[in-house]
C-alpha cells in the first residue's frame, strides 16, 4: 500500500522542561478525516503542535508525503502543504475579517477560491470589514477554518472547533468538515466530543499520557463504547 | 486680554513654523522607534546613532564621492538599513528571548561604540552640508514670515514618508503580516511566512527611516557625532507620550509636540526645553499606556 499522507512516529516533545508526548504514532490516509480522542492534558493539542513545529524541542519522525519534516521550522512544514486551526482560534484583532482571511499565503494550487469560501461562509462576507474579533465565537471559528482552506494545504489540522460552541453551530461546523472532506481534504480533528467526531470521522486515535493508547475505525465505534467510555471517563 | 494673546501668537508665528520642523524630525525617528519596537520588542537606543550616521553617510557620499543630496537621500538609508541587518542577525536577534532590558542595553551600548567611533575618526566639531542647488534660493514667503525652501522641504518629505509609512503597514499585505506578526509571531511563521526574515527587515526598514531623517537634518543641523543623542532623548518622550509601537501615535505626537514647542518658545521661553518632559509626565500619570497606545 501506498505510504499515508501523513506519518508520525515516535513523537517527542518538549514544552521547556516538561516532557509533553512519549512517543506518539499516527498514520493520515489521503481523503481521510481522522480524530485524536482524549481527556484534557493527554496532549492532542500538543500533538497537532509538534506536527506543525510549535513546541520548544520535537523528536521522533513526521513524515508528510514521504518528506521528513521532524527538523523543518513551521513556516517550511506550512509550505510542505500542512495548516493548523488553532484551539485560540487566532483571529488577529488588528486585522478585518478580509485580511484575517487572506493572511496565509498561498502554499500550492488547489486550494478554495474566495468564492467558494463566501458561499460555503456567507457570514464572512456580510462581515468583511469589520475587525476580526468583533466576530461571535461561531463566526470567528468559521474564518479560523477559512482562512486556511485558501492556502491549498492538503492536511488540515483543526483543534477542538467546537469547543464553547452552541450547538446549531456545532452541527454548521460537522457540515463543513464533511463538505471539506467531499472537496478530497485530509483532516486530522482534535475533539474532546466524540459524539460530533463520531458524526465526521473515518478513525479515531484515543491519546492517555502524551501516548497514543488505541484506534478503532468508525464502524467499530459503536461495538467499543465501553472502551471508549473508560478511557475518556465520560 | 485676548487681542495681547493674539498679537504675541502674531509675532511668535515663526517659531511655531520653526517648530513643525523640530516636530518633523521628532515623527520621523519616533515612527522608526514605533515600527522597530511594534514588531521586535526591543527599544532601539542605537537610533540617534543610526540617524547620525545617515548624516554621515550622506556627507561621505558627497565629499569623497560627489554623490549629491538627491542620490544620498536613498542611498544613505540603504546602506545604514544594511548595517542594520547585519546588527539583527549577529548580536539583536539573540535577545528576543530574554528581558526587553537586554535589547535596550545592548543597543545603547551599540549607540555608544558607533558614536565613539564617528568622534574619532571625524571629531566633534560639526561639518557643514549645504542644502541642494533647488532648495537654497530666496526664502518662500508664507505671508507672516519668510522661511527657507530647506526647511519647507523637511516637513513635506517627513509627512510624505510618514504617510507612505502608515499606508504600507496599514493598507498592504506585507502590512498584515507585521501586524499580525505583531500580535502572535508564531501562528503567522505556520501559515507559512518566514518570520525571522521579516524581523530583520523591519528592524532594516525602522534603522533606514532614521537614516533618511539624518539625510534631511544634514543642511540644517552640523553634521557632528553627537546630533543624534542629543535629538533621541527629546524623540524617546515623544514615543512614550504618543504610546509605544503606535504608528498614528507617533507621527501626529511628533508633529504635535514640535508645534507645542515652538508655541512655548512664544508665550514662556523658559520652559521650552522642558515642556515635553512636563507633557511626558502627565501623559504617563493620566494614561500610561500613551495617548495611542492600547493598553
């Protein structure tokens, strides 16, 4: 089989002193939408961190496309085609809607046109002058997955997009991920609410400890619950 | 009362023109200051140096090399802007980790060392520079006084450069990325921007705004190793009143400052040279963050 989109193994990372992830191993297929399960501090949050180059010190591999990455800065690992969605969200208060939007560079061809974004986020349009946090916590989650849809990364990594959120926008959020997903995106999802993960996923990685401690398909999810149940104390 | 307050201002009208150019080169370098410290964090002490040094430059330019003033009001900025890269990259670009005070001793002691050597080599009497051919003639009648083409000169150019300024951070998007740089440099290196190298340039850009204001300040001030300090000082208040990293700020403090200055210099000499340290303190009492400055 062809190797995944996306690569990771024996991940370490560093947060100054603290020693974060203990050899982390995930794969991404091209097309897949894949979530990282788990309690608060398993680090998934810093798992899509590492990935991107934004912890103090990273070891182990990532490979993305059959490229190494582990030594690259993040602004090299954002040109090799990966894009990370924040859990802040990161919408710059100096910056209206529009610039927020197109703020990341184009990396490679392939990625969404404008248009296609405003129809897919009618709201952004309607708001395009105003500064980027005036926005409602929705809205705002919406311009944080936009604005990377342009830059025509292939591997969208989106950490915890629904957190805080209402659930009509909850359900609004689902249906763009699969719709991204339907455009032959890769998305690597960190949820805390496996009930929506379950709704968009294809896999799902349960992380415990900066390690990762199981994976069940989609399809197995609803045999395995009580795993499930144990391992997130839910 | 009021009729005497009015004849004073009549008289005193020169000197409120002569301080909008004193307000001129105060925007100008506290809008290098502001761009500088938006984006690095580090209080560039070495600026008066840099902003003699584009003095210098440019009295090189024409007195070993017959390079005139028009040529050396570009040229001089890029060569002190290229100095300035090389100081980011070898000694600044350390410290971004550590405390704001290491940035600001580190650059003051480059300010030292730099000024040092100008004395050395050049001593401290100043050097004449004479303002270009077009700019020398009869002075322009402004109807309540006559003022040198010169100085008319420096206060369009400064609003010019102040304004192209604020347009490119303000209207571009190389703007956006310092901005948002500004705000959280590490998410805008992972959408895929080479940040580092944007520091640089910017510390670049800010070194060459002072530059350019020396190239304007050689025909009217002596061209001497110690125009810049004695200038910072002053602009160091002006940025503190205006509030640090504002662009705005900076440049309507400057000019502001100049024409209080020179009103001042009218209605009680005496405390012309300490007003805007009067200012400064109030400001800082009533809104420490500066009159733009977010808090």
């Amino acid at each position: 089989m062809a190797e995944p989109l996306l690569k990771v193994e024996g991940l370490e990372a560093w947060y100054g002193e603290s020693h974060v992830l203990h050899g982390v191993g995930i794969e991404v297929r091209q097309g897949e939408v894949v979530t990282l399960l788990g309690r608060n501090g398993a680090g998934k949050t810093t798992t899509l961190r590492a990935i991107m180059g934004l912890v103090g010190k990273r070891q182990g591999s990532v490979r993305f496309e059959g490229q190494e990455l582990i030594g690259a800065r993040s602004d090299r690992i954002a040109r090799a085609g990966i894009a990370l969605c924040p859990e802040e969200r990161g919408i710059f208060a100096s910056l209206d809607v529009t610039e927020n939007l197109l703020l990341p560079p184009v990396v490679r061809a392939g990625g969404m046109d404008l248009e296609a974004i405003y129809t897919l986020f009618p709201n952004l349009k309607e708001r395009a002058r105003s500064p980027g946090t005036k926005l409602s916590g929705g809205e705002q989650q919406m311009l944080a997955i936009a604005r990377i849809l342009r830059t025509g990364a292939r591997l969208l990594m989106l950490d915890e997009p629904t957190e805080g959120l209402a659930p009509v926008i909850v359900q609004q959020i689902g249906r763009t991920i699969r719709e991204i997903k339907a455009r032959g995106f890769t998305v690597l999802l960190v949820e805390q609410n496996f009930r929506f993960a379950q709704t968009v996923a294809d896999r799902h990685y349960v992380m415990e400890h900066g390690q990762v401690v199981d994976a069940v398909s989609n399809e197995e999810l609803a045999g395995s619950m009580d795993r499930l149940h144990a391992y997130l104390g839910v | 009362m009021l009729e005497d307050l009015l004849f004073q201002l009549e008289l005193g009208l020169p000197q409120v023109v002569l301080g909008l150019v004193n307000g001129a080169f105060y925007a100008l370098l506290s809008l290098g200051l502001a761009v500088i410290f938006g984006m690095l964090n580090v209080i560039n002490f070495a600026h008066g140096a840099q902003f003699m040094m584009g003095a210098f430059v440019a009295w090189m330019m024409l007195n070993w090399l017959g390079i005139g003033y028009w040529p050396a009001l570009v040229l001089a900025p890029l060569v002190v802007g290229a100095f300035g890269v090389v100081l980011e990259k070898t000694m600044i670009s350390r410290l971004y980790k550590l405390d704001h005070l290491y940035g600001l001793l580190l650059t003051f002691g480059i300010a030292l060392i730099i000024e040092g050597l100008f004395r050395n080599q050049f001593g401290s009497s100043g050097m004449p520079y004479s303002p270009p051919e077009i700019l020398s003639g009869p002075p322009v009648d402004l109807g309540f006084m006559f003022l040198p083409k010169y100085r008319l000169w420096v206060v369009v150019a400064a609003l010019v450069m102040s304004l192209v300024t604020w347009l490119v951070i303000e209207k571009t998007r190389l703007g956006a990325y310092l901005r948002a740089a500004t705000e959280n440099a590490a998410l805008v290196q992972a959408f895929g921007v080479n940040v580092p190298r944007m520091v640089t340039l910017t510390y670049a850009a800010g070194v060459a705004l002072a530059a350019f204001a020396g190239v304007l300040a050689a025909p009217i001030y002596s061209v001497n190793p110690q125009m810049g300090s004695s200038l910072i000082i002053v602009v160091f208040a002006v940025v503190v009143i205006g509030g640090m990293g504002s662009i705005l700020g900076s440049v309507v403090t400057g000019f502001g400052l100049g024409l209080v200055e020179g009103l001042t210099k009218v209605f009680y000499p005496e405390a012309s040279s300490t007003v805007i340290f009067v200012i400064m303190a109030i400001v800082l009492l009533a809104r420490p963050a500066g009159l733009f400055g977010r808090a």
